[in-house]
C-alpha cells in the first residue's frame, strides 16, 4: 500500500480516536457516510448543462474540491476498518473493466459490457 495513504489513513484514525467517534465508524455507516458526501459533491453539478459542468467558475473549485476530500477521505476509513487496499482494488478493478470493455468494441459507445 503507498504510504501516503497510510498516513492519510493513520490520521484518521488518530484524528476519530481523539474524539472518540471509532464507535460510530462501522463499515455500514461509514458507507452510509460516504454516500452522502458523494451526494453532496453531486449537487454542485445538479442543473447544470454538460458544458457548464466542464467550466466550473474558479468560486466554486474550492467547494467542490472540499466534497471531492470528504468523499476521498470516508472512503479511506471504509477501506482501512475493512482492511483493503484502496489502490490494489482500483487497480484490479481497471483490468476488470479493460476485459469487460475491449477497445474494439466499446470505443466511442456508452452500452454496458453485456449490451456489447
């Protein structure tokens, strides 16, 4: 695991430990927790056009960058309290998706893998 994220990840636990909030982290609640904060960076974008969504006014970057942090750092939790490497799954998530969307036939299309 990259030891930037295990100082992320022992920060955190130092920083719950503190106030004593380790028994409110379950895995259910803080998946709970990271659904919730995903929402929250979602209503920055909500009815907004595609192309006002690729030119966020530079205001609004640091709102959005805060959600994108609360988001990254429950998710950290989630994975530390389950033991699982974040990077480990992402990366074999992305051999998953590269088989299950070969370039061949997924270039340029948003169908599902089994619609392909």
């Amino acid at each position: 695991m990259s030891a930037e994220i295990q100082s992320i990840q022992a920060s955190l636990r130092s920083f719950a430990e503190e106030r004593e909030w380790g028994q409110f982290h379950s895995p259910k609640n803080l998946a709970a927790a990271l659904s919730v904060e995903a929402a929250e960076l979602l209503e920055h974008f909500q009815w907004l056009t595609e192309e006002q969504s690729r030119a966020i006014p530079e205001e609004k970057r640091d709102a959005i960058a805060q959600e994108i942090a609360d988001v990254l750092l429950y998710l950290l939790q989630l994975a530390d309290k389950l033991g699982i490497d974040p990077l480990d799954a992402a990366r074999n998530k992305m051999k998953l998706n590269a088989a299950k969307y070969p370039v061949d036939r997924a270039k340029g299309t948003m169908k599902k893998y089994s619609e392909l």
